[in-house]
C-alpha cells in the first residue's frame, strides 16, 4: 500500500479541510468527525485500492485501512490545514431521535476514550505481566523492583482522571489545561486526606462526600462538560484587558465546588452503578449474556460501536478489579475471526483469496478482527456463520466458568496475560481460546464457502487479466458486447491523463473521460437510473446488459454542492439512448475554479474480460462510442 497516496485520496474523497473537523484512529480505522458527512464519496472510498470498507456510524465516518492504519493516518494529518479558518457553518438542527442520540452519545464516547487507549494497554500489559512474575517467582511484591514497576503500571490507571480530562477538553472544545488542573483538584493528596478524615468537609456550608477519584471515569467528564459551557460565559463577561487570568479565574471557582460537591459524587454513583448493572444482567442471565455478546460482536464492530463498552470497562476496572463480559466476548470472537480466516486460508484454492486470507486470520489472532471480518466474512457471508458457531461455543465456556479480565486490552494471543488472576482464570482463558480456535475451522470445514472473489478487493487493473475464470452465471456476460456511447460532447482524453488520481489509477473501475463541450449529460445506453448523487454533479447508470457506470461530472465538483447542476431523472427511471439527464452550467462551474473533464467509468469492470476505451482527434458526440466492454 502506498500510504501517502492512499491518504491523500482518502482525504479528498471525504471533502478535504472544508468537511473535516477532527481525525483520530483506532486499531484499524480512521475515525473523522465530518461538518457534512453526506459530501463523503463513500463508494469511491470503498474502491480505493487496499481500503476494507467505509461507514458512518457513531457520530464518526469510519474508513477501515486494516493493521496499516497508523501509517495512512500518519500521512492523513500532514494534509490537515490546521492554520485553515473554515467558512462559517449554518447551525444544524440537532437530531433528537433515538438514532440521533445514540450516534451523537458514540460520537462523543469514542472521542474522549480513543486517545487514551494506547497509555491504558500498555499499563494493563504491564500490570499483567507483573503477576505473571509473581506466579512464578521471578519477582516477590515486596522486592522493591516489583513495587517501581507496580509505580509505573498503576499510573495511568490512578491519574486517569487526567487522562480523561485532557482528551474530554479536545472534544468539547475547552481549554485542555483548566480541564487538567480540575482533575488535578480532584487528585490532590492533601483532599484526600482532608476527606478521609474524621471531621466532615464542607464547602461554604455544603457537604464534600469522602468519595475517591482516583482511576474514576465519569466524574471528570461530567466536570469538563459543564465546564465547556461555564468557560462560554466567562469568556462573555471578562473585559479584554484582564481576560488572561479573570477568565480561567472565573472557570476554575466556579467548576472546582461544582465538581467536589456535585458532579464528582453524581459521576462516581453512576459509574458504580454501571458496573452494578451489568453484573446485575450477568447474574440475571448467567452465561447466556456472554454467548449472546460473542455472536453479535462482530455485527457491533462492523459499524465501529464497540467502543461504547469503554465507560462499563473501565468501571469495571475500577470495581471490583475484574471485568467478566466483554473482554470474555471479545476474546471468543476475535479468534473465531481469525480462524475461520485461516481455515479460509488453508481450505481455499483461489490464489488472491488465500493472499487475503493469511494475514487477516493473523490479525484476527492477536485481537484485530476488522481484516478478517471486512476481508473475509462479510463477503464469504457461509464464513460469518461458521465464526458465530466457534465465538458462541467458546462464549458459552466462558460464561460458565465466569472468566475474568483484569487489564483494559484487545484480547488476543499477545494480550492473554490480561487474564492471569485467581486460581484457575489464566486456564480458563486458554480454553476458551482452544474452543474458538478448534470449533471454528470445524464448521468452516462443514458449512464450506464459494470461492467468488469478485468482492474481494479487487486490484486496480483486474478487469484485463483473463487468468482467473468466472463463476458460471457470469459466463453470459463474458461472451457479450456492450457498446457506451458518449454521454456528453467533447474531447476524449484517457482516464491515466485525468487530474484526479483516483481516477487517474482506475481505482473505481475502467474507462474513458471527455473534457465537455455542451453542458448536458444523455444516456449512454438504454437501461435504468441507479443512483443520484445528492449533489446533482455524478450519476449511476445500468445498462439492459448489465454494465454499470459512474458520469462524474468535473472534478472535486461535490464542493459546489448542487450548484450550478440540474438533474432531470430520478432514481428507478428506465432510460433510453440520448435521453437528457443532467443540465450544468459549464461557465459557472470553470468560473468557480473546478475542472469539468467528465470520468465515464465502468465500476463492475472486473465482472468482464476486456474495457475497451475509444479514442478520435476530434470531437466525440452521443451517437458515437466511448467504450466497448466485452
């Protein structure tokens, strides 16, 4: 994968600085906060070479790279204008629906725990691996090694609320260092041990609970929340000349009483209560919960939710020390990914498919499940059963046994002393690892899968290599001809010579481009109307015979937003040759700095043995073809 070039398509697909407000990534995926995530050329995304897929989900739109996802992201913020003052956003309306709510609330969940995901895995590793020293005498706790490394590992876990405090302030928009000095307040030693004391605390007569905040999730966010709206008015009633110090002066008495009195207290009840629920349900259900999370997971990742968990983890870390559900869940599934990958691998005989499946089934093993899903699974579909037969089996195990995690880390084979603990946990933990890696293969082997790769990343140039056959029902198609007249007047000009590399690269297919000379856009065939782009710029057709194609009228025209382009047909309509289908203003459109060179592209070029694009000196109308597909 070419990550700078992978970045930058990436980064004009989604509308570049003037859509992007922030971007963050995971284990796979960049996660962007768009202004307008409709603008996202999420089919043109799907498309680029080595990308597993797109989604909006959560708030956030989600393209998922796979394990090299840190080097594209790497490329993707250098693109960033940070210095760039985008134009000034109408309101939006909020979206008080269910799914509103639900998105916004990911939205804002996964915000503040991505960053600190990297500080919590290492910490919980470390704390693993120290009582695995222990279990077998390599370190005793009173040796004063042990107790620096116990220092070190415990850190991140006690000064979470700092942690928290830094990365709610990004998300809410509020001053990172006032949100870090009010979890500095919550930490400090003397208030500690001023509220362990036996007097009662009390703050200009109201009551200060003995409550501990140390490793406590909730409670800083619920402060640096109320604080973004506290900072608002500071800023509305300090005079110019002694903002610097009355503004934060202002945040700071007003929050720090707040937090001590109210929403520390508030926040530590409902995260103790969040734990309490959910050992409340395992109770109520037992084992059933487990088996049920270990099927679903996979279906909760694939639309990136699974970072919802983070607030009942991380509670759950706190108190009692252990987490019994999702860790168990996730550790069941994600080797059932992997492998039924492998199985995949081992079983399948098809060259490109045995090269995708082998280092997803790896990744799938060591707690990364989204190749092996995305690459795999998802479009096997036969596969995806057989991976919820092997995760809910080991789930079932699991749940019985009540398996613990004692440390914040993706399950997998490199994360299992995660489970290291109280008497037979560490076994437990490689038994339910066995059942997934055993059952799984088994029913792969039973349920069997098609071999049909045609959804399986294709590379860029596939459509002209006659090496691999078609499955029977495409063998019609490989003995037709279809002719695709010019749908536009104008010049022929290869795709390679485009000004758009994503074109340029056939990353979304085959095909030709015409720099225009009239603004309308006609049907190139008789067939029907597959989609209408919200923004009137780009439209997909399908032919009777079956060819679909993508008219993209100018480059990077998304941005005009509608403007300047009138389309006549709907989505559904049956079209004839040389029927109208979109108006544009081409002086307007040169006027506003955009490109009208028109890429006229086959997207299921690799269902076909041949894109054959014609080329004339001069000017090429409707009547005359653009492309034969064989």
């Amino acid at each position: 994968m070419d990550y700078k070039q992978t970045a930058k398509t990436i980064f004009d697909k989604v509308g570049g600085n003037d859509n992007i407000n922030e971007v963050i990534h995971c284990s796979t995926r960049l996660r962007m906060n768009l202004k307008n995530p409709q603008e996202a050329k999420t089919d043109e995304i799907k498309a680029i070479d080595g990308i597993m897929g797109a989604v909006y989900s959560g708030g956030q739109y989600q393209v998922i790279v796979g394990n090299d996802v840190g080097y594209v992201y790497n490329e993707f913020i250098k693109l960033m204008d940070t210095q760039k003052k985008p134009a000034p956003q109408e309101p939006k309306k909020r979206d008080l629906s269910f799914k509103g709510l639900f998105d916004s609330f990911a939205g804002i969940i996964t915000g503040i725990f991505q960053p600190i995901i990297p500080a919590i895995a290492a910490s919980g590793m470390l704390k693993a691996l120290l009582l695995l020293s222990t279990s077998l005498n390599l370190l005793t706790k009173e040796s004063q090694l042990y107790l620096l490394l116990s220092f070190i590992a415990d850190a991140a876990f006690y000064f979470l609320p700092v942690l928290l405090a830094f990365s709610s302030s990004q998300k809410f928009k509020t001053n990172p260092y006032i949100s870090v000095t009010l979890a500095g307040v919550l930490l400090h030693p003397k208030l500690i041990a001023l509220l362990a004391g036996e007097v009662p605390v009390q703050f200009a007569g109201l009551p200060v609970p003995n409550v501990s905040y140390a490793s406590s999730v909730i409670p800083i966010i619920l402060t640096v929340w109320l604080m973004s709206y506290v900072e608002r008015f500071a800023e509305k009633v300090s005079p110019g000349p002694v903002k610097i110090f009355l503004k934060p002066m202002i945040v700071i008495l007003v929050m720090a009483p707040l937090a001590l009195v109210a929403l520390g207290p508030l926040g530590n009840y409902l995260g103790q209560g969040l734990s309490d629920g959910i050992f409340w349900i395992q109770g109520k259900f037992g084992w059933l919960t487990v088996v049920i999370l270990s099927v679903i997971l996979p279906f909760i990742v694939m639309f990136g939710m699974h970072k919802v968990f983070y607030p009942v983890i991380f509670a759950a870390m706190v108190s009692p020390g252990y987490e019994t559900l999702i860790h168990s869940a996730m550790l069941s599934s994600n080797i059932a990914q992997g492998a039924g990958a492998l199985a995949v691998w081992f079983l399948a005989k098809d060259k490109k498919l045995k090269q995708i499946a082998l280092p997803a089934g790896i990744s799938g093993l060591f707690g990364i499940s989204e190749p092996a899903l995305y690459g795999i699974h998802l479009k096997l579909k036969r596969t995806m059963v057989a991976c919820m037969i092997g995760a809910g089996s080991a789930g079932l195990f699991a749940g019985i046994v009540n398996l613990k995690a004692y440390a914040a880390v993706g399950p997998g084979i490199a994360s299992l002393p995660m489970f290291i603990g109280e008497k037979n946990n560490f076994m437990y933990a490689l038994i339910t690892l066995g059942i997934s890696l055993v059952v799984t293969p088994i029913a792969v082997y039973f349920i069997g899968f098609k071999e049909d790769t045609g959804g399986l990343q294709p590379e860029a140039d596939t459509a002209k290599s006659a090496d691999v056959p078609a499955a029977p029902q495409e063998t019609g198609k490989l003995q037709s001809r279809t002719v695709i007249f010019a749908p536009i007047e104008g010049e022929v000009i290869p795709l390679r010579e485009v000004k758009d590399e994503a074109f340029a690269q056939e990353a979304m297919g085959q095909g030709m481009a015409i720099k225009p000379s009239k603004g309308e856009v006609v049907a190139p065939f008789d067939g029907a109307v597959e989609t209408v782009f919200r923004t009137k710029h780009s439209i997909g057709l399908k032919s009777v015979e079956g060819v679909e194609i993508l008219i993209h009228v100018g480059l990077d025209t998304v941005k005009l937003k509608g403007q300047h382009f009138n389309v006549v047909v709907n989505e559904g309509d049956t079209i004839r040759h040389g029927q109208l289908l979109i108006e544009f203003d081409m002086k307007a459109i040169e006027e506003a700095g955009y490109d009208t060179t028109t890429p006229v592209i086959v997207t299921n070029t690799p269902d076909y043995l041949e894109i054959l694009g014609h080329e004339y000196s001069g000017k090429i109308g409707p009547e005359m073809p653009l492309i034969t597909v064989l």
